[in-house]
C-alpha cells in the first residue's frame, strides 16, 4: 500500500522558513512526478511545484524565486523548500504522486497524480 506522510509545517512568522518533507512508503517513485498543492480556508486546492522523472522543476508564479523543489531519491522522498514566507502563504500543504513513472511534461493538475499524503499545516503570520 503505498503512502505519503508530509511533515514540517508550522508557525513561522512572514519572512522566515519553513523545509517540508513527503516520505513515500509502498513502493519507489524515483521515477516518477511528483508535486506539492496547497489548500488555504475557503479557497480551492491549487498547484505549487512539480518535479520530473529527470528532475526538473516548474513552479506556480507565486512562489518562483522563494520555493524550491526537490527529492532524494535514496529516501524516496520529496522536499518543499520554503524562503521569503507571505501570509498569504498560509494553507495546508499536499504532496502528491503520479503512478506513470516519466513523462513528458509538467504536471500541474490535480488529477494528474494518483496518491496523496494527508497534508502539512503552514501558518505564516505577519
């Protein structure tokens, strides 16, 4: 059974940091996409950042600049690399897999992954 635990959210005041990580169990994903969405109250589940099979990496505009995406593929899991903080930030935070391993583009829509953690709380506060 394949899961995906996402940890290190938090409160963090605007401005500061914050490093999320999503361990994978079940099965690899060194192969495949992977992203992170994100959920603020009242609003709808948007897109933050993938990374491909190859690793490379597009981001929503944003948090170009402030997010980094990444994986290490020993740990089988994927990190969210969060500088320069916002308010608006605030959300949970999902990670999410595509079960296709490669692909030729990158992919920004929920429906494209089939697994999901449980979600990371982000409180930024001003």
């Amino acid at each position: 059974q394949v899961q995906l635990v996402e940890s290190g959210g938090g409160l963090v005041q605007a401005g500061g940091s914050l490093r999320l990580s999503c361990v994978i169990s079940g099965r690899t994903f060194n192969r495949n996409p992977m992203g992170w969405f994100r959920q603020a109250p009242g609003k709808e589940r948007e897109f933050v950042a993938t990374i491909s099979w190859s690793d490379s990496t597009y981001y929503a505009d944003f948090v170009k600049g402030r997010f980094t995406i990444s994986r290490d593929r020993a740990k089988n899991t994927v990190y969210l690399q969060m500088n320069s903080l916002k308010p608006e930030d605030t959300a949970v935070y999902f990670c999410a897999a595509r079960g296709a391993r490669y692909g030729s583009y990158w992919y920004r829509q929920g429906s494209d992954y089939d697994y999901w953690g449980q979600g990371t709380q982000v409180t930024v506060s001003s």
